[in-house]
C-alpha cells in the first residue's frame, strides 16, 4: 500500500460475456494529477472510469482510493464525481438548483448553499446565470454548470468522460484552457476521458495510452510523444511513420539500418542491437526532411515518388510513396514546395530523431 498515491488501480480485469475488456490494468494517481486515458472507441477506457466511479464491479483486481480498497463499495460512498459528455443537468432545475444540489441533499443550511453556489459560479465565470434555466444555456455554459456542479462538495477524485465531446472545434479549445486553470486552481485530481490526442497533449500532467484493454504507456506528454514505447503509441499520437527494417554495424553512437526503400542511422536510446536484428523505427513526419532525389541512391535515405501535396493547420505535408509501397509523410512549415508529384524523391533524417519502439501493439 503507498500513501503517496490518492487512487491506484491494481491488475484490474473486466469481461463483458465473452468480450474482455480490460485486461490487468494498473495505474497509480497523486493527489492534484491530471492524467488523462487516451484511446479509440472500445478500448476500455469509460470501462476504467466507471470501475473508479463503482458503476462497474471488476471481476478481479483492486481500487484503492486513499490506500483502501473500494472495488465492491457504493458510488455514493466514495468521494469521487463524474462530469458525463452530455452533462446530465436537471432540466427542471435553474443553475443554483442544479449547482447546489450535491450540497441540498446533504441537508446543508440554505445560506451556506447561496454562498458556495455563488463562490462555484465565479469560479466558473457564470455570475449573474443563478436563475437561468439549462434549456438558456449554450453547450459551453451547460458544461461548466455541470462543472461547478461536480466539484462544489470537493470531491476527491473528478472523473470526466470526454466532457467537451459534443463542443464545436473553438469552444471546445477554450474549454481545455479553462478546465485546466480551473484543476490547477483547486488542486483537485482530475481523470479525464478522450480520444482526442491534441486534447491530452495539451491538458494533462500524464496520458496513458490505452488499446484492447491494456496501457501501451503512462507518460508524461512530452515523454509519450518524444519516445514512444510501442508502433502504437507512435502512430496514435502524433501519427509518426513506422518504418521497419535490419540493424547493420554500429557507427559511433548510432547503429545503421537499411530496408528495401533504403538506409539510415538511429540512436539505439538505451536499447541493444545486434546485426541483422529487426528494427522498427518511429519518425515524426516533420523531423523528417525531404528532396528532389537524382538518378540513382546518392547518400543515405528512404527512395521513393512524391504522391501528393496537402496543406493544414500552417503545416504542408508531402506524401511520399517508398519503392516497397509504404507511404511516408513529411511535414514542413510552409504552404509549397518546389516538389510535385512523380518526382523521385529522398527521404532523410539525422541519427537522434528516429526512436526504435517495440512493435507489439502496432
């Protein structure tokens, strides 16, 4: 048992009939953390957090809120709240109702309501909406009511199930900017659900990184995004290219690596090869760089044909079609480049960008 940790999940399982949907998790959780499970839709990730919430019994493992086990305990006895994508407000009920409920059933004075309701809109930039109904609100002011609502007995734990899922694009950015100042402001740990990767790059303190009922990896953003464990991880989050090949001789620091589309050097990162070993190499699309090639494999490189040009988001990706077939992207600031399609075209990088991942959960 660790006492340094508010919540740890402990080789938590959960099986649907004949479907398994988690499948041994562990995850430890300090006081204060926004840690944020990223994965694709049945992954198991709203399985977690209704485990955490005691919506759901695992039918093996522990969940250890403040070092003791509440698996098999009620919901409403455990200091934990959720915040759902569709807010769930009593439609009935006008924004003080809605926010003082937590504390109304807990037969709290009526004063004592007014003035936390009144400390929990400020908080949540909505003086003056006390008297508003739901059915008055824009999404981004339901959510924050379903917010304030969440957090006014200060629970331990508040678990958001992809709470700006239903936002349009701006909204939903303001909103991550606001949800952020508002964990740090009250120090409460935060475990928030998505699938969206630039939402937890740019939310949380850790991701973990969730496929077929298992953690790929728990990082922080810069560690999930800069050294991926697995082709997974890599590919998810911030789409890298995988690239597979043999390792060849040390060269310095770095070991080479060729395939049929060409050959390289990379940086073993603390792991060994030996030649001939199989290497799969992960390379962000704008650490890569890209050239009209001459005729022939003049220096080290992948070899292949530009297939088309796209310009998004300030960045222009050029897609190459290696010789074995696999598409490359790379990424460049700019909206064009002397390349076009049909160009033969070369494919480089220095030795410290590409990082050797395992290809288990690509």
């Amino acid at each position: 048992m660790n006492h340094d940790y508010i919540l740890q999940l402990e080789d938590i399982h959960k099986r649907f009939g004949d479907t398994q949907v988690l499948n041994g998790i562990d995850l430890q959780v300090r006081q204060g953390e926004f840690i944020t499970l990223l994965g694709s839709s049945g992954c198991g990730k709203t399985t977690t957090l209704r485990i955490i919430a005691g919506l759901e019994t695992p039918d093996e493992g522990r969940v250890l809120l403040e070092g003791k086990d509440m698996a098999r305990t009620e919901p409403n006895k455990r200091d934990v709240n959720t915040v759902f994508q569709n807010y769930a407000l009593f439609p009935h009920m006008n924004v003080e109702q809605n926010v003082g409920y937590a504390l109304k059933i807990r037969r709290r004075n009526k004063e004592e309501i007014r003035s936390e309701v009144k400390r929990m809109l400020e908080l949540v930039q909505l003086e003056g909406f006390e008297k508003r109904m739901p059915s008055e609100l824009s999404g981004g002011q339901r959510q924050r009511v379903a917010i304030a609502r969440a957090v006014i007995n200060q629970p331990k734990l508040l678990l958001l199930d992809e709470p700006l899922g239903a936002l349009d694009l701006q909204l939903r950015r303001q909103m991550q900017q606001e949800l952020k100042r508002l964990q740090k402001k009250l120090g409460l740990t935060f475990i928030y659900i998505t699938h969206d990767q630039e939402e937890a790059l740019n939310m949380s303190d850790r991701i973990a990184v969730m496929k077929d009922g298992r953690f790929q990896q728990v990082g922080t953003p810069g560690e999930v995004y800069d050294s991926p464990r697995t082709a997974y991880v890599a590919q998810f989050v911030g789409s890298a290219n995988i690239v597979r090949g043999r390792a060849g001789e040390r060269a310095g620091e770095g070991v080479s690596f060729e395939n049929e589309d060409g050959r390289g050097e990379f940086l073993p990162r603390g792991k060994t090869f030996a030649p001939g070993d199989p290497v799969v190499l992960a390379i962000r699309g704008e650490q890569a760089q890209v050239e009209r090639a001459a005729g022939g494999q003049q220096g080290p490189g992948l070899y292949g044909t530009v297939k088309e040009k796209s310009f998004s988001g300030g960045m222009l990706r050029i897609c190459v079609e290696l010789a074995g077939g696999q598409e490359f992207i790379c990424s460049r600031h700019g909206i064009d480049s002397e390349l076009v399609p049909g160009d033969r075209a070369r494919v480089f990088w220095q030795p410290e960008q590409p990082c050797p991942v395992e290809e288990e959960g690509a």
